[in-house]
C-alpha cells in the first residue's frame, strides 16, 4: 500500500503501543532507544533503522509506521553524541565524535544484543551517517544482518568544492590550533560551505521539514546544530575505510541503496562506485525531484522509495 493509500498517521506524536527506553552500551553510555513491536503472530522480522548526523528518531516516525504497517518490528536508537543521547563535546548544540570507530563499536554490540532478542528476518537501515556506519560495520565484518537498505549514505562528505584532501588538512589544522570540538560550520548541512538554505539541502517537503522544529520545541534536549572539526577530520578518514576495493568486493549482504544524483550533502560518486562493486548491491536512483531525506521527501518520491525498500525485502528476506 502507498503512503497515500494509507490511514492518517501524526508524525508529531509517539505512537501508543511505541516504547521509549535506554539501551547502554558496553562502556556504560546511556543511548536512546525507541521500541515498536508487533503482536508475535503478525510479525513480518525486524527493522534496526539508524539515523544520520544530528537526527533523533522522532524524525523518521512517519517511516517507521511505513515500515510497522507492513508488519515489521522497528528499533532505533540515538547514536551517543546527539539526539537524546547526550553530547561527546562541551557545547550541546556541537556535534563532536573522537573517532567514527566509537560508534562502529557501538553498533556492533547494539546490534548483538538486539539479533538475540528479536525476531527475523533482521533488517538494518541507515541513513546518511548512519549508512555509513552501517556499511563501515559491514565492511569490517562487524555486523550480519539478512539485509540492508542505506538511504542516501555519506560514504564521504562532500568536498565543500575543493578536493578531499584539501578539506581534511583544513580540518587537521584547525584541530592542532585546539579547535577540534568547536563547530566547522554556521547554519547551513554542508561544511567548508558558505550559508544555503537548509531545507533546500534535505527535502522539498516544507511540512515534514517543519516537524524537525516541532519536535526542537517539544523536546530542546534533542537540538543539535554543527558537527566540530574533529568530527570532519574523522568522517574524511572513516570515508577512506570505505573506499577499500577489497572489503567492499567481500560484502556478500543483500543492500539496497537509495540515491540521489544531486545530494548536496555526500559524495555521490562514491556511492556509485560502492554500487558497482558490491556484488550484492542493488540502486534506486532518484534525480532533481529528490534531495537528501528521501524517507521525508515528497510523497512522489518517498513512495517510490518505500515500494523499492519493500519489494527489496519481499525478495531478499522472505519471511521465515
């Protein structure tokens, strides 16, 4: 069923059989957590959805209903460092990470824990940062899901117009003159980068952009404004794990990777080029009609995106 065929549903609203708890991770940190079950007899497998830099799952509810209407059970969990799960860095609106690796290690061991207790098939999502700590995982035989959609993935960020290297000496520099955790950009998504309008950059849909800031009023502890030098210093060098010819070869889980060919935010042509040698990867490509936030586009668009993402699943993960 299309989104537009589907009943109502409030995006600004938890749902009533969702439950809000804490996962902790293996150092102790507290992370957020989000828990919509279904009854036993109608489950279809479970989705673990992880969400990009700066985001907080209230964002993708509308998605996760998508997702649960069709009979999956859905888990998402706020990476440490942003949504409600604390800050890494002394500012609270600065988004700040020592390393990628942390939250490599992070996934590792939530997804463990969470393969155990749920049941399958197990579906991961990521979207943009968080697909590329998803694909980071599963190009280090981190984690074996039954399959994998990646939405927009920030394999590498973009350049801000000047090759990769240069922004990452940039970014090098202002760490070694003691900048590493305050913010590498003002308002705008994309670093390196003078002011752009941001809705422009993640959706054409001015009402589902709207309820970021809804969920900002209800919420303030979920606000999250830049990444810091340190954390752009660090994407760049995560971004060189994926590009290794022999480990991308090696994935041999089904992916879906949804894409747009005018993502403002991370490097498409390094998403083709991981498209082309996974030998498991599948693409829905998207162009001017779609930016970054295809789960919160237009209906036009995300209804696509979600046939693709269902259609996927129903060939790669069958139910048990």
């Amino acid at each position: 069923m299309s989104n537009s065929e589907a009943p109502a549903f409030d995006r600004r609203a938890i749902p009533d059989t969702a439950d809000e708890l804490t996962w902790t991770a293996s150092d102790g940190w507290p992370m957020r957590q989000l828990e919509w079950q279904q009854p036993e007899p109608q489950c279809r497998g479970s989705v673990l959805f992880m969400t990009g830099r700066a985001d907080f799952y209230e964002k993708y509810l509308e998605t996760f209903h998508d997702f649960h209407r069709q009979g999956w059970n859905i888990s998402s969990v706020d990476w440490r460092g942003q949504g409600g799960s604390g800050r890494c860095g002394p500012h609270p609106h600065v988004g700040h990470i020592e390393d990628f690796a942390i939250w490599v290690d992070d996934l590792s061991a939530l997804f463990a824990s969470w393969r155990q207790d749920r049941p399958g098939p197990h579906i991961v999502i990521g979207h943009s940062m968080g697909g590329h700590l998803v694909m980071r995982a599963l190009a280090e035989q981190r984690i074996h899901p039954d399959a994998v959609i990646l939405s927009a993935p920030m394999l590498a960020p973009v350049g801000g117009g000047m090759p990769e290297w240069t922004a990452q000496l940039i970014a090098k520099i202002m760490c070694t003159f003691g900048r590493a955790r305050r913010r590498a950009w003002k308002v705008s998504e994309k670093p390196l980068e003078p002011e752009v309008l941001r809705q422009g950059l993640l959706t054409h849909d001015a009402a589902r952009y709207a309820d970021e800031f809804f969920w900002f009023a209800q919420r303030p502890e979920l606000r999250l404004g830049p990444a810091s030098w340190r954390w752009v210093e660090r994407a760049y060098s995560s971004a060189h794990h994926l590009r290794e010819r022999k480990k991308l070869e090696q994935v041999d889980i089904p992916i879906l990777f949804l894409a747009t060919e005018v993502d403002r935010l991370v490097d498409h042509a390094t998403i083709m080029r991981a498209v082309h040698l996974i030998p498991t990867a599948e693409l829905q490509l998207f162009g001017e009609e779609c930016a970054h936030e295809i789960y919160r586009e237009s209906d036009a668009v995300r209804n696509v995106a979600l046939e693709a993402s269902f259609h996927f699943l129903d060939r790669v993960a069958p139910v048990a």
